[in-house]
C-alpha cells in the first residue's frame, strides 16, 4: 500500500479545493487530493479558443452577493482583476431577440403573440390561489400559465433535461427567477457578478492549486474505495471527501448501494466555440426553440471587447465539440432525498464524507460549493488538528 493521510479528498474543484486551502491555513498538512483531470477547477476550467479565454464547463461567472466566497476567491486573484457587471440576458424566441426573463418582456413580442401570453399569464394558477404543484413541469405552468410554460420555460428545460424534465421536483427552484412582470434586472442569483479581466473564470482555481502544490495527484481517477478506506489500492485515509459523481467511484461498493447510486440521475453538456459575432449588448442568450441545437450562448466580448466570439453550450453530446461533460447538472428529481439520506448515512459509517455539488448531488454554484468547503474544514479542524 502507498501513503497514508488525515483526509483523502476526490476532486480538485471548487469545492475540493476550498476544503485543502482551508484546511492549510488552519496549519492541517495532512491530506492528498487525487484529481481525474490533468488541470485543477473542475467545471470551472478555462481554456483558450481563438486566441483568448473560454470557460470549458460553460460560461462561469462569479456571484457578486456571496462576500464570502468572493472574499476567498479574491485572496488568489485579486479583486482589481475583475470586472463587476449587472447581468443582462436575452432569449431568442420566435426569430428575434426579447429580454430576460421572458414574462417581463412580453411587450417586446408582436401584438397577438403578447396578447396570448399575457392571457396564459392572467390565467395562472398561482394567480388565482391554487397550490403549489410538486413537480417541475406543473410547476411552470402553475407559475406562468400553459402557453408560456410550454413555449418558453419547459421547451427551454426540455432541451436541457431531456427525458429526466417530468422527474424533476420543485426543491431547487431557488435557481430560477421569480416571476415578476416589470423590466427590473433584480432577479436571483447571478444580478450582478464578476468575470476575470484577463483570464478565465479557471484561473482562480489554478492559482488556488499552485498553493496545494505537492498535495494533488493530478491524472488520478478515484474508481474503487475498500471497506478500509484504501482508495484504488494505494491510499489510506482516516476521512474520505468525496466531491466526485459517486458513479465514477463505487466499483467496490455493496450491491444495494451501487443501485441506490444508480437512482441518481444527471446530464451533460458540450460546449463549443464559434468565432463570428452576435449583434447585442446581452452576455447570454437563452434558446428556446427545439431546431436549434444549443440551448444557450455566452458572448465573451461582452465581457471584454477584445475578445471576438462566443461560445454555445448543449446537452446533446455532439462528438466534434471541443469539450463534453458528461457529469454537468445533478439532477433535483423527486424522491431522490430518501435515496440520498440512504446514501449518505451509509457513506458517513464509511467515514466518508460528501461535499460539493457531486458528492452533495445538489444543484449549486460556485459560490456556494467554496463555502461548504469552507465551512466543513472549519467543523472538521474545530477544537484542533485531526479528524471530526
Ligand atoms: C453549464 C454550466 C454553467 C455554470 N455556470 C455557473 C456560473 O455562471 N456561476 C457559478 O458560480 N457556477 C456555475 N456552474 C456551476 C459550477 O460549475 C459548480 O457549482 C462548481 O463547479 C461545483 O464545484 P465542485 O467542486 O462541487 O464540482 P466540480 O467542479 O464538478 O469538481 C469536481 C472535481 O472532481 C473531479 N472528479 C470527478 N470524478 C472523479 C474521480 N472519479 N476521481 C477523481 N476526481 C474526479 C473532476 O474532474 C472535478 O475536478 C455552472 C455549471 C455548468 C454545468
């Protein structure tokens, strides 16, 4: 057997990594992390196509309201090194470009199309006091009434979700926008955020691993973790962080658990970069329609004027992109809290611990996967050095 380690921690992205940082500064040297990927940062890796940075996960902007995590990610690249923006999205719809979100542009759309849509609006169940459904699919039309539902926000999820759209609950819906009718850009997550000037959204996580440097095992895919905690036969860890897709890491796991795995269901994406330019001021445009293949663009010179094209990201795996993942959104399907806590409990007995948005399997942000990082080193070093 190889090396033994306080903690051994799957996964060198965000959330991985603010876990090490923090439990470095708080003086634990103890620990390893093994990285399937030759890069650390997860999803949130950049690369460069034609010639100037692209967010290889999709497009990846930092939430301006969590000062924590801005406070953390600043500590590596500098605050004067990012741009501060109010987002501005639009959606392509019916041929032409209309604000986001949808239901608070509705005067933007040709006299009958809007007359329509203001009606699935006036008619909403939410409108009128009827409760809250507990699927995703009734809950858009409860919320914006059946035309606009089907036309804008479940065709959209459609080519998102595929054929897991009529398993999703309502739980995450935190993600959303809420409804609202006037033109205001105040809405959820992401109304204002950072974006590097002069780097990808990665860089940040590059630099946050160069710190790590002689604690990361890059080119190592976690496959198989004995009853002993031996993780692929060479190292042993007191405590196991697992930020992975528990389907990457199970092989050795009891049958009953590999099933319950198995339940958890999730999609990818295929991004791709395309160097002509879109004629509008927005950073990201919705689509919508079904013919298009792609369901969202993000126009980097928005960003930064120096930096021409865009980039599109898919669902559908298309084998020419550049890029695919297969593990991209967890997805909130109903029921799968039992299976979860099932998992977790076992998990836990295991001395292995979940974290981030794969080992949680909660949709979350960057943001968000730093601070839980965070916050679990700080309860696992509470009171001294060792393992909580
Ligand atoms: C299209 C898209 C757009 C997004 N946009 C934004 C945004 O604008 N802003 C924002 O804040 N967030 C955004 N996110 C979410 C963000 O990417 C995640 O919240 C964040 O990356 C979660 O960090 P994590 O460390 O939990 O997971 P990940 O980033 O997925 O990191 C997991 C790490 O584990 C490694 N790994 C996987 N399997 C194994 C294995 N078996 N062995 C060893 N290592 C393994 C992976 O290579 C990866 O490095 C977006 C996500 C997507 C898909």
């Amino acid at each position: 057997m190889g090396s033994t380690h306080r903690y051994i921690i799957i996964g060198a992205g965000p959330a991985g990594l603010a876990f090490a940082v923090n439990l470095l500064r708080k003086g634990e040297k103890s620990f390893i992390i093994l990285e399937r990927e030759s890069q650390a940062g997860g999803l949130c890796r950049s690369a460069v196509a034609g010639g100037y940075p692209m967010d290889i996960g999709g497009g990846h902007l930092l939430e301006a309201n969590n000062t924590r995590a801005c406070k953390f990610i600043f500590s590596f690249l500098p605050e004067n090194q990012w741009k501060f923006y109010i987002r501005q999205n639009g959606i392509f719809f019916r041929g032409q470009l209309i604000g986001f979100p949808f239901e608070a542009h509705l005067h933007q759309l040709p006299e009958k199309m809007r007359d329509e849509y203001m009606d699935s609006w006036q008619k909403a169940g939410a409108k009128h006091g009827e409760p809250c459904p507990e699927s995703f699919v009734q809950w858009v039309k409860w919320q914006l009434g059946e035309r606009i539902a089907q036309d804008y926000l479940l065709a959209y999820n459609q080519k998102l979700w595929g054929k897991l759209l009529p398993e999703l609950g309502v739980d995450w819906l935190h993600k959303l926008p809420p409804k609202r009718t006037d033109k205001a850009q105040n809405f959820a997550a992401h109304n204002t955020f950072y974006y590097p000037t002069q780097h990808g959204f990665g860089e940040a996580f590059l630099r946050m691993a160069k710190i790590l440097e002689g604690h990361i095992v890059y080119d190592c895919a976690v496959e198989k973790i004995s009853g002993d905690n031996v993780v692929n036969g060479h190292y042993k860890g007191a405590k196991i962080i697992n930020t992975a897709p528990w389907h990457t890491i199970c092989a050795d796991f009891p049958e009953d658990i590999q099933k319950l795995i198995g339940e958890l269901k999730y999609t990818g994406v295929s991004v791709e970069y395309h160097h002509q330019r879109i004629d509008t001021d927005t950073q990201a445009i919705y689509y919508p329609e079904e013919d298009i293949p792609y369901h969202r663009a993000v126009l980097r010179y928005n960003y930064n004027r120096h930096w021409p094209g865009y980039w599109t990201e898919s669902a559908v795996s298309k084998s020419q992109a550049a890029y695919h993942h297969r593990f991209a959104y967890p997805a909130q399907t109903m029921g799968r809290q039992e299976v979860l806590d099932r998992l977790f409990a076992w998990a836990r007995g295991r001395s292995i611990e979940p974290l981030g948005r794969w080992g949680q399997w909660a949709y979350i942000n960057t943001d968000q996967a730093i601070c839980r990082g965070l916050e679990l080193a700080e309860n696992f070093t509470k009171g001294g050095l060792g393992v909580g």
